[in-house]
C-alpha cells in the first residue's frame, strides 16, 4: 500500500514537472513609459469616481427592482430606474476605458471595482424614490467636480484633457438629469396631491410610455 502511495505520488510531481515544462512563459514586454503622464492623485480620484458610478448603478438597480414588484407594480418607475442603472454602469465603464487609453491600468486592476450594498430597497411612493434619485446624482456630480479639481489643480501635471472630457461629456449629462429629476419630483408631487395615489398611477403610465419630458 505505501509502495502504491508513493508511486502515485512520483508520477503526480512528474505530471506537474511536464505541465509547468509545456506551459507558455512570455518575456514581460519591454514598454517606454514616457506617454505615461497622469499623476498618483489624479488617477486614484478616477478609480473612486469609478467606484461612485458603480454604487449609483446598485442604487438606481435596487430602485429598479423595488418598483418592479408584484405587491408595488409601478413599470413606469422600474423601466426609468433600471435605464438609470445601465447608464451609470456604463459611465464606469467609460472610465475604466479611459484609463486604460492613458495606460493607468496594468496593476491592482482586482481592486478597482467592489460592488456595493444599496442603502435602501423600499421607497414609500414615486416622489420619494425620484428625491432619492435627485439626492443621488447631486452626490455623483459633487464628486465628478472635486475629481476635476484634483486633475486640473496638479502642481506636477494639469491634465487638461481629462478636464475637458469629464466636463464635456460628464458634467453636462449630470446637470440635464438633475433637471429633468427635479422636474419629474415636481410635477408628481402636484399630481398626487391632488389625486393621490391615482396621481402616481398616471404618472407610472406617462413614464412608461415616455411622455414625459
């Protein structure tokens, strides 16, 4: 029994041997590192806006999925929120691509995205949820413009093409989704102040039908 053991132990170490002996080891490529130039502080801002857009996704998810139960039944509201979800997924996504084109990505990549737990996943109406909402894209802009401080106030390196990108196509979705939450919370708080839950319910139909503007 023991002969049998360590035969099978001996044919296991060569088996490992021939396995490491086949594998491919590449040379770590050789890369100049000069096009380089986003600084420490500027490129940690980024993996935290990352981070930003990705907990707004879970929340707008959870929001998503609360108006989206049988017991609550609002398709209007689910489809709104859900769409919000995919949007900020993707504006993480942006900026993960944008990093890698600066070439900011080749380590602790396992780190840079942890999914969040949502704060909440009930919401007492529609214009609790959309003040939510409002509060949270307040939230996301506050931090694309405290990344945008930390990129263009660097003493070492103003990154100006990271300015104007996140101000471009960032800052100017953010103030029109504020707008458009504000107006939304707005005009169901009126709705359903004189018509109660009725007022919710049409307005759950306008938004499912994107008649609302």
């Amino acid at each position: 029994m023991a002969a049998t053991i360590t035969s099978l132990l001996v044919l296991l170490a060569v088996a490992a041997l021939a396995d490491a002996k086949l594998q491919c080891q590449s040379k770590p490529a050789d890369i100049p590192t000069d096009w380089i130039t986003m600084q420490k502080t500027c490129t940690n801002a980024m993996r935290e806006q990352i981070q930003m857009e990705i907990k707004a996704s879970m929340e707008y998810l959870s929001m998503g999925a609360y108006f989206s139960r049988d017991t609550v039944n609002r398709p209007g509201f689910a489809k709104m929120f859900f769409e919000a979800s995919s949007e900020e997924r993707q504006h993480g996504m942006k900026l993960i691509e944008y990093l890698l084109m600066r070439g900011e990505l080749t380590s602790e990549i396992s780190s840079l995205i942890r999914v969040p737990i949502p704060k909440r996943l009930e919401w007492e109406n529609g214009v609790t949820a959309l003040k939510a909402a409002l509060n949270l894209e307040a939230e996301v802009t506050k931090s694309i413009r405290n990344l945008i401080k930390i990129c263009e106030d660097s003493e070492e390196f103003n990154d100006y093409h990271l300015v104007d990108y996140l101000a471009g196509d960032f800052l100017d979705e953010q103030y029109k989704g504020q707008r458009d939450l504000a107006g939304k919370s707005s005009t169901l708080d009126k709705m359903m102040a004189n018509n109660a839950l009725l007022g919710e319910f049409l307005f759950d139909k306008k938004l499912l039908k994107g008649e609302l503007i």
